[in-house]
C-alpha cells in the first residue's frame, strides 16, 4: 500500500463532467493491475509506483485551497474528475476509467477520514429495473477497483439510481453518453 | 388542441402514433383509438345505439361512448359508426333488425338511463343479435351517478364475455407512476385509476422516484420499489387504507417485486451477496430463498401460472435475454434468442404467451413469446416502449411509451391489430400494472 503523504485540498463536490479530451497523462508507472470483466472474473492486484512525487507530512486537510506539494497535479486534477462514464449496456472499466480510479484511490488512502459514495446510473434505454441493476453493477466495478487498492470497504458505498437520475435528458447518443457514468461522492 | 372522442369513429392512421398526438392537457383524458391494420383477424361488427339518457356524465360523454371506446380498443370488435346508424332505437319495440343489417352489423346494442330519485340512476340495457333478431343479454343497474362509468364499463365486459367467450377486462384498474413538477419540485405519485385511465388516485406521493408497482393477485395491495429513503427499498401498501409494510431494505438493489400466485411469496432482484440476483421473500416469515447464482445481471422476476417457474433478465449471454428457472433454482434455460434485447417478460393469465420489451433492431418495443413458437414477434409500432402488463383476460397489454421527452400510456391488442393513447397529461407516465380481475361483490 502507498504511503501518499500530503496536503490535499477536496473540491466542493459538484456534479462536474469529467472532461474526456485532453486530459494530461498521469505520470505514473503502473504495474500489474490488471482488471479484466466488470462480471468479476478474474482480478489480480499490483502496485503502482507513482513517480514524481515528494513525501509531506501526513496530516491531511478538507480545505479548500490546492496544495502544490503531495499528490502530483496530474492526480490531482483527476481526482477532481468525479464522473467515470460507460458504453452502452456494460459495466467494464476501460483503462482511462482505471486510470481516473486509480488516483480516487490514491487520494482516499492519503485521506484516511474521507468516505466516499459511488452512484451507478444508466441511460433511458430498455427497461428501468434493468439499468437499476446496470448502475448497480457500474458501481460496484468502481467499489471494486478501489478495494483491490487497498481503499478499506467500510468506507466505500454503492448505490443505484439506474435510470432515475440522468444529467441529460432526451434522446440520442449525446444525451446517454452522458447518462451512463458512476458518479464520486466524498464526505 | 384538445382532442376528444366526439367522434364515433376515428379515421384509420396509417403513418406512425406518434405524428398524430394533440397537445397535452392536464385535465383532458382523451383516448384515441389507432388502428393499425395487421393480419386478417375478424373482428366482430357491432352497433351501440346511443342510450336515452337524462345524465350526461361530467365529461360530456355518454355511456355508449364508453362502451365504444372499451369495444374498439379490444381488437376482437369493429365498432359500427354511429354516423352510419339508420335509426335510434332505445327499446326492444322500437328496434328494426333491418337497418342493422343494412349496415353490417351482427350485434346491437341498446340502452336506456333513468333517473330515479335520491340520486339514483337506473341504467338498462339489451344486447341483440340482429341476423337471429333475438335478444342474447338484458340487464338493469341501480347506482348512484358517480358509478355510471363504472356500469359503462360492466356492460363492456357483459357484451364482451357474451360474444367472445373471454371474460371483459374494462371493469378493472391500473396503477402507474406519474413524475411531474410540483409546487415544491418534482414529484413521483403511485396513482390507481379506471383500466381507461378515468378518475385517478394517489395512494403515494414522494420527492424520490417510484418503480415497478405490481397488483397482488387479490387487489388489495401493491408492491413497489421506493427510492425514499435515498436508495431502492421495496414496500407493499393496502390499496385501500394506505397501510405500508417495509419488505426489504438491504444493502445494494432492493427491486423489482413479483408477488406469487398464491401471494404468499415475493420475487425480488437484491444485490447485496454482491451481484443482482433473485431471492423469494416469505410474506409470512419474512425469510428469504436464493434462486440465482451468477454473477451478471438477473433481474426482474416473474412468476409462471401454476407456481413453478420464475421468467427473469439476465446479461449472463452478454446482453439482457429472458431466462426460466425452477422456483427451487437450478439450471436457468435461456428463452428468447432473437434480438439484442429482450427483458421485462411477464406471463400471459393462460400461461401460453409472455409479453416483454424486445429490440430486434428497431427500438424498444413490446413483443410476445410463443411457447409454442419459441418465437418473439414485435407488437407495437413505437420505439422506445417499457413496462407491458397483460390485461387479466390476456386480449390486451397496457405499456408505457415515449414520446419527445415525456412518456405517456397505450394498450395494444394481443394480435397487434389495435392500439389505444390513454392518459394524456402534463408529466410523464410510466410503469403501468394491470390490475387483476375486479371482484364483484
């Protein structure tokens, strides 16, 4: 398990969407993680050496202001990334997702009194139960990755609203695209 | 525009449902009568001579509008426009079998309604065969005004049990949910109203969402998913006295409730072994039988005639299809293999058909399965269709389905012939359950 000490300040949480494009790379080495089938199949667990970054004190703050010093900004600025989206009908990370997670899971195990919440959603396609069980599965494909690093699941919950819950109505890809996302919630 | 069905007879569409809506309205019921030709299927010809009636009902209908629309929406009827009626009989004396028989009709229908004081109302009525010239039915109700719709709706089932053999299902309700924008922000209502769509009520109002509301098989009750405590809980409620019972809170999904046939039991989807599966709650123990063990998605139960099996949606073969298992669990034998898409079936009353949501390619739309085929065939001629429910005669579906960003309520005929538009109103409408058969008391 990393010992990512820092001073990390948490955004005031919003629903904000996650801005796919144009994205800076994460630098970060990462080994062995290899998640295969969202269906729970085969997971096995590595670590991740992260390069570029400092050891501060570790006391951890929900401030507000950034601190430059502990996470690297790359991370930091995924972290404030709080939307993973999904393609239709699947509840597979694909590796931007991983990435994303990988640095929510850094920074919960930087932010030892931070819980979080993870909300699945569906887009309006097919019938409402479901995409309950659809966001339910998206969810818990988050939950999982965070448990495999090493996030304790007594500060990890899941929750579903399928359907019920969509940023964009109307119909047509753009609009379900932006639908089909688990949403990160801390407190 | 506020349409109405003044008209006896509405003209045949035959472009798509959805170019021909009117605007909404929040206190117009109207229901439109489409009628897609389909098939060959024979369709009875009927007359309804309008009733002397001394009661217009508050909506400015008739009783014999009622019975039209009831008729028409079956597809096992053609109703004879009153257009086209040569007289108007209210009286056996008074009828002439030949003027029925110059416009085609094999049956007629005719009525009277009287006002007897004390706000009591009789309402008479004969139904004839006009090649035989011989009275098939004659009967009389006493009720007061508000239940004259009621009658309306007896005698559909009266007519329609005497010349199909089929027991009617016009005498019967629904429950759906309605989302709307309320004083204080959106609100979700379970609502219980005429299988038509008339006089609705709210047995439930919340500012969180409410899903899959299922009649249990006395009437008397409703299970429904409710997000009011900020995630999926199921509850059952006395339709009557508003009385709840929490079923099942645990963590994860808490969903998708299919009551037994004997009501002793509930299917539910919960996910909290780790993954959407099927359990059988006790209603009397409270305890809880696992049915599926694997790890995609399964949901939404449903619960064969005779008690044996459970349909449920499962991804296991990578996209939602229609399984059966043993109520006992088991193996799980894959049913529908046509299409992407195939979820949310129900059984027919006779165990022969299920109804589901399929996309073969088209959209969403309301399908059947044969037994005897192992066939899906689309029924509607919409695309982004949820949620059908068998009427408890198994002749007509009730479903819910979009339209711009609203979804609303229709049926469709079991062969597909007809399609009917209820409930029009602003909000949107979803999750229709048809209700079992009233009992008559």
């Amino acid at each position: 398990m990393q010992n990512l000490s820092s001073l990390f300040a948490v955004a005031l949480l919003s629903l904000a969407v996650a801005a796919c494009a144009g994205r800076k790379p994460v630098e970060v080495e990462e080994s062995s993680i290899e998640i295969t089938d969202a269906t729970g199949s085969e997971v096995s667990t590595g670590t991740a050496s992260p390069s570029g970054l400092t050891e501060e004190e570790s006391t951890t703050t929900l401030g507000l202001e950034d601190s430059t010093s502990g996470l690297d900004s790359a991370t930091m600025e995924l972290v404030n990334t709080r939307v993973v989206y999904f393609d239709y009908d699947s509840s597979i990370l694909t590796p931007e997702n991983e990435t994303l997670i990988t640095a929510h899971a850094r920074y919960l195990n930087s932010a030892a009194d931070v819980d979080v919440i993870l909300e699945g959603h569906a887009d309006a396609r097919g019938t409402r139960e479901y995409n309950l069980a659809l966001g339910e599965n998206r969810a818990k494909a988050v939950a999982n990755l965070m448990l495999v690093l090493g996030v304790s699941p007594d500060r990890i919950e899941t929750v579903s609203y399928g359907e019920e819950r969509p940023v964009s109505i109307g119909s047509g890809e753009d609009a379900w695209s932006l639908n089909r996302r688990v949403e990160i919630l801390y407190q | 525009m506020i349409c109405r069905t003044r008209k006896n007879r509405i003209a045949v569409w035959t472009i798509s449902l959805f170019a021909v809506l009117c605007s909404y309205s929040v206190t117009s019921h109207a229901v439109f009568t489409i009628e897609v030709k389909r098939g060959t299927e024979a369709k009875i010809p009927i007359s309804i001579a309008p009733f002397s009636i001394e009661h217009i009902l508050q909506d400015g209908l008739q009783l014999s509008d009622i019975i039209e629309t009831d008729l028409n929406g079956s597809g096992r009827f053609d109703v004879i426009p009153r257009t086209d009626h040569l007289s108007q009989p209210h009286e056996l004396k008074s009828v002439d079998f030949k003027d029925w028989r110059l416009i085609n009709s094999e049956a007629l229908v005719i009525g009277r309604v009287i006002n007897i004081g004390n706000g009591l109302f009789e309402v008479r009525f004969r139904l004839l065969d006009v090649y035989r010239e011989k009275q098939l039915v004659g009967q009389k109700f006493r009720v007061p005004a508000g239940k004259i719709r009621k009658v309306a709706h007896q005698i559909s089932d009266i007519i329609y049990q005497k010349l199909t053999g089929t027991p009617g299902a016009f005498d019967t309700r629904i429950a759906y949910v309605v989302v709307q924008e309320g004083a204080s922000g959106i609100e979700h209502l379970l609502q219980v109203s005429d299988a038509d769509g008339w006089n609705p009520t709210t047995i439930l109002n919340s500012t969180e969402p409410i899903l899959s509301p299922t009649w249990s098989p006395d009437g008397n009750q409703i299970a429904y998913v409710s997000f009011e405590s900020g995630r999926s809980t199921v509850f059952v409620q006395d339709v009557w006295t508003g009385q709840r019972r929490l079923i099942t809170e645990f963590r994860g999904l808490n969903s998708a409730p299919a009551w037994s046939p004997d009501a002793r039991k509930l299917a539910l989807t919960l996910s909290k072994d780790g993954n959407p599966e099927i359990y059988i709650f006790d209603m009397e123990t409270s305890g809880l039988q696992r049915v599926t063990n694997h790890d995609a998605i399964d949901t939404e139960p449903a619960w064969s005639p005779d008690s044996k099996f459970l349909l449920f949606t499962s991804g296991r073969s990578g996209g939602a299809q229609i399984y059966r298992i043993s109520v006992s669990g088991g193996p799980a034998q894959r049913l529908t293999f046509q299409g992407e898409y195939n979820a949310n079936a129900s059984y027919s009353p006779d165990g022969r058909l299920l109804s589901l949501i399929t996309n073969q390619g088209n959209g969403y739309k309301v399908g059947i399965y044969s037994f005897q085929d192992q066939s899906v065939r689309e029924l509607t001629s919409t695309s982004h269709d949820e949620s059908p429910s068998f009427a408890p005669n198994g002749d007509v579906i009730v479903y819910a389905t979009q339209r711009a960003n609203r979804t609303g309520l229709a049926t469709v005929s079991v062969d597909g012939q007809v399609q009917q538009v209820l409930k029009l109103q602003g909000g949107s409408i979803r999750e229709p359950a048809w209700s079992p058969f009233t009992r008559k008391l």
